[in-house]
C-alpha cells in the first residue's frame, strides 16, 4: 500500500510540475546548450526553427548570432519565442477556424485589420496582454502559459487549423517584417473599388 502511495504521489508531483517550451527562429541552423545556457546561430540560408522544453525555473540565456551578442530573460513558465534571426520578427494570436467556411469582412473592419498591422509594423502596441509581439534580433517573448499552442513561423503558408476538443486552437502566427510589409500590401488592394 505504501509504494501504491508512493507512486501516485511521484505521478501527482509529475503532473503538478510546469514547464517551458522555447522555440528558436534563426537564419540558418542554431544550436541550444541547455548545460551552458547558450544559444548560437550563424548567418545561413533560409528559415530554420529548434523547440527546446525546458523546466519551470527563471533562466537566463547568452545568445550570439549573425547580429552580435546578447542575454535573454526566460522568466517562469511557458510558451517563448527566441528571435536568433539577423531580421525584427512580428505576430501574435491568430484566427484559424474551419476552412470549408468563408467569413465576409467589411471594407471597414479590413481597414482597422490595416492600420492595426500598420501600427505592429512600427512597434507599437505590441506586448503580452495585447498577444501581439515585435520582436528584434536577439530578443525574446513569452507568447502564452499554454506550451502547447500552435506557432506558426515565417515563411509558412498555413490557412486553417482543426478545432481541438470542439474549439478553435490557439494559435499564433509569426512573419519577417518583408513578409508582413507584403502581407499589408496585399490587403491594401482589396480596399481599392474594382473598375468595370
């Protein structure tokens, strides 16, 4: 009985105990030391993306890359993007809902989707408590207390994503500031009147 005991409380512990999950975008491959708390990346080719689970404690991280070196506070528990790219980084939550459905979007609600991105695109309004981030080479950002939400990195082309437990995933969704300039260019053409 005692070791029945024993072992449910080792499981109980276990489960009780959180975590962090980092998720490193770089140009180019990069290597995560978790012994020496270093995270290195060298200029490359491409767009390249590490996961590392890491526990739950305060850690701090020396990070050389393409654009010199730096330190980066992990704080507690959660979900954090490392920018290891010489590129600033920009994104946040996302809508991903079921692709067989089409959503109208107003001329009205598309220009407030504008001049919100506008406003990302120059570092404004970004933090935690908006979920919107900016973020400059060598930097980090804890996105969520969920590690286990969907991050979409640049480059990607993802549109939809599967409803977990009968709702719509947490996702977040990342970019170059090229492709988020083009990204605005793109929806600027839908506010121009089509000729006939």
């Amino acid at each position: 009985m005692k070791k029945i005991f024993g072992l449910f409380s080792v499981v109980l512990l276990l489960t009780a105990c959180k975590q962090k999950k980092i998720i490193v975008y770089s140009k180019g491959p990069a290597e995560v030391n978790t012994d020496a708390k270093t995270i290195t990346s060298k200029d490359g080719t491409g767009h390249d993306e590490k996961e590392v689970l890491l526990g739950s404690s305060n850690v701090t991280y020396k990070i050389k890359g393409p654009m010199g070196e730096g330190t980066i506070d992990l704080p507690g528990d959660g979900l954090f993007i490392v920018n290891a790219k010489p590129d600033t980084i920009v994104g946040g939550i996302n809508s991903f809902g079921d692709p067989t459905k089409q959503k109208v979007v107003s001329q009205a609600e598309l220009k407030l989707r504008i001049d919100s991105m506008v406003a990302l695109l120059e570092g404004k309004n970004a933090s935690e408590a908006n979920k919107s981030y900016y973020l400059l080479p060598n930097k980090s950002a804890r996105i969520s207390d969920n590690i286990k939400s969907m991050v979409i990195g640049p480059y990607h082309r993802m549109r939809s994503a599967e409803k977990v437990d009968g709702k719509d995933p947490e996702v977040y969704r990342f970019y170059t500031l090229k492709e988020f300039r083009e990204k605005i260019e793109e929806m600027r053409a839908l506010t121009v009147a089509q000729k006939q």
